[in-house]
C-alpha cells in the first residue's frame, strides 16, 4: 500500500531529523557536564529524587503507549493478513516509532526538569527576596 509506505518514510525521516537535531543542539550538556548541568542543579537544590520520580512515571507512560501502538499494528495488521509487505512496513515503523518514543521521552524529561528548577527558584526567591542567594 503506496499511502502506507509513505506516512511510514516520513515519520522515519522525522525521527530521524528529531533526533539528529537534539544531538545537534548538544543536549546532553544541558543535562550533565562536568560545568554543571540541569542535573547537577538539581542535586544543589534538593529536586533531583521528585524530578527521577517524574521522569519515571513519564517513561512507563510513554513505554505504554508505544506498547498500545506497536500492539495494534502488529495484531491487527501483520498477525491477520501476513504478508512479505505487510512486515516490512510493520518492522520500519515499529523501529521508528521507537525512536519518536526515544525523542518524545528526552524532552518530557528535560522539560520536568526544567519545570522543578523554575519552582525551586521561585521558592527560594520569595523566601529570601534575594535574587543572588536563589540562584544559589
């Protein structure tokens, strides 16, 4: 099936370009590096077990959906009418949907990050209404 094959090649060439443009971007100094970090910041400021908590709840959701997802094409398509096409197309987007899960999971887990160490700050201002020691 033309239409198939196509909505599959181009959620492959967006996973792809997702995933080759947070390389880019050079994600993994945002979250760890020897400077610092968002992962170190969140060591100093006391969020980093709520932000692990989070972002493994994130992870079995996104794992949970994938599952539905990967359960469904493969129950409903390759198991009912199998076909040398048919696990082709379910194999490529099986892997691709892999990796939109991969992206997906990288940046709700940054985000939750993000998302604790703007609360921290918040917090840490107000109760000193001192902006240098909230930073700290």
């Amino acid at each position: 099936d033309f239409y198939r094959t196509g909505i599959t090649l181009c959620l492959m060439l967006g996973s792809t370009i997702a995933s080759w443009s947070m390389r880019r971007a050079e994600i993994h100094l945002l979250l760890g590096h020897e400077d610092g970090g968002l992962e170190e910041y969140a060591r100093k400021s006391g969020f980093l077990k709520d932000w692990r908590r989070i972002s493994r709840r994130r992870l079995l959701e996104v794992l949970s959906v994938l599952m539905m997802m990967l359960s469904c094409l493969w129950l409903g398509d390759v198991f009912t009418e199998p076909s040398l096409e048919s696990i082709i197309i379910a194999v490529c987007f099986s892997s691709t949907a892999v990796g939109c899960a991969a992206v997906s999971y990288t940046q709700l887990h940054i985000v939750a990050g993000m998302d604790l160490a703007v609360d921290s700050f918040c917090i840490n201002f107000f109760r000193e209404m001192d902006l240098e020691q909230a930073l700290n």
